[in-house]
C-alpha cells in the first residue's frame, strides 16, 4: 500500500483535539483520520512532565500500529511537555504539534489585555515562557491556569449555570472589561466559546489554535508528498483509552460528523 493511502492520527488527553481534527476534516476531507482521546488519564495539564511525556510515547506507539503517516499532537499541554522527544525518537514521521496562538493575538490587539487560557501544565513549561519572552514587550499578557475545566468537557458539558460560575470564578480577578482578545491555549476550550462569549461579551476575540495547526499538517504532507489522491470522502475512527460508549458518544457528537 503506497503511504499517501494511510491514515494522520490524532492523540489528546481526551475529547480536546476533536476541535482540531475538525479542522483538519474541513481542510483535508479525502484524508482517512485515526483519533486517540486518553480520557483514562485526563487531565493532562496537573501532571508532572515526566507523566504526560510517557502517556505521550504510549499514544504514539498506538497511532504507529494503524501505520499512520503523520502525527498530530492535538493538545498543547502534551506539546510542551513531548514534542522534542517525540520527533527526535521518531525521525521518519512528521509530527505537528499545537501552542497558544499568542501571534495571530498579539497581532490582533495593539490595545487591551490579550489573556492566555491554558492548563498549568502549559503556562508553565518553557515552551511557553519563550513565547511569553518573544511577545510580552509587544502587548498586555495575561496568562491564566484553568484547572478544572478541563473535566466539565469531558463530562459533555459545555454550556449552563455550573460551567458559567466556573469559568466567571476564574475571570474573578481580572477586569474584564480591558481584555480585548481570549486566546484558547487547550484543545478542549473551543467547546465553550458560546459560553465564554456569553461571560465576556461579543466584542472579545477569541482566537485558537485549531485551522493554523490543520494548515501546518497539509503543508507538512505536501512536503513529504504524503496528501492521499484518492477523490472520496475520507474516514474518521476514533478510539478512547476510557473503553466508554459515552465518551465516544460525546466525542463523534463534538466532531459533528
Ligand atoms: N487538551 C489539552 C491541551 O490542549 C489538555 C487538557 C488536559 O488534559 O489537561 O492542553
């Protein structure tokens, strides 16, 4: 079988990177798709480093055994903790990973508080910090852990009252009224857009990672001459850690498909 025909897996600490696999699914359609969701061992973003890197090499090797031809990181929390690792131990693959979209942001809103949703994990590696040295004289930065939110995703839930305190308890120390764009620095958080529009208002922008990552894989598969030409419709199959019908309910409800 030539490598064009075989599938681009997807890994995740859960249901999170199906918001990048969509994406991918709109700018790549005939491509056959493989997506991991580790939902047994999310969160991700508490964990120590060492964890996340090996539950990384875990997702990986299982990607391997569909004979994917490229690999998506589609968390950003696993990016920072794996990506070097991964792509000096699998040399013949590409491997995309995700980070906060903090250019397309600072580029965005000269004026007003650009703040950084991610999970601790994220905000804390360097990785991040060298983002953060590369753009904060060029604008107001404002990163924020979001622990906790991650599990309200996980469970479907993605709108309504207890979501909503949540979310404005994490806001609470921020004047809102100053941030001009939110950067959604986790996989999981373009579930709640609507509800974020609903706590900051319409005007905010909100600014994730999702289409820059897709473009990134079709570039990287037109370099390795890898883009499938068959003209039909591509297949997703996805699979989860949980072994639960619900969670792979909730996440071919998210994809849409
Ligand atoms: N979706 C993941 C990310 O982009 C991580 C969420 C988690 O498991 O903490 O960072």
């Amino acid at each position: 079988m030539d490598v064009k025909d075989n599938p681009i897996g997807f890994f995740d600490s859960g249901v999170g990177g199906l918001s990048v696999l969509k994406q991918a699914i709109k700018l790549l359609p005939n491509e056959d798709f493989i997506y991991l969701g580790d939902s047994k061992n999310a969160p991700y973003g508490i964990k120590s480093v060492d964890e996340v890197r090996k539950l990384s090499f875990d997702a990986v090797e299982f990607l391997l055994k569909y004979n994917v031809k490229a690999i998506v990181v589609a968390c950003n929390t696993a990016t920072s903790a794996a990506i070097q690792q991964l792509r000096s131990t699998y040399k013949n693959i590409p491997i995309i990973g995700i980070e906060p979209a903090l250019k397309p942001a600072v580029e965005l809103s000269k004026n007003g508080k650009i703040v950084i949703m991610a999970t601790p994990m994220t905000l804390t590696e360097k990785k991040f910090n060298n983002l953060m040295t590369r753009y904060k004289s060029k604008a107001d930065i404002i990163p924020l852990p979001c622990a906790g939110l991650v599990e309200f995703i996980e469970q479907g839930i993605l709108e309504g009252n207890e979501i909503n305190d949540f979310i404005k308890g994490k806001f609470s120390n921020l004047e809102v009224q100053k941030i001009t764009s939110v950067v959604l620095g986790c996989t999981h958080y373009p579930f709640i857009k609507k509800e974020l529009i609903n706590i900051l208002g319409g005007k905010v922008k909100i600014i994730d990672g999702s289409k820059g990552t897709a473009a990134q894989l079709k570039r990287q598969l037109i370099i390795n001459k890898f883009i499938n030409l068959k003209d039909k419709k591509g297949k997703v199959k996805i699979f989860n850690s949980s072994n639960n019908q619900e969670i792979l309910d909730i996440s071919y409800k998210l994809l849409n498909i």
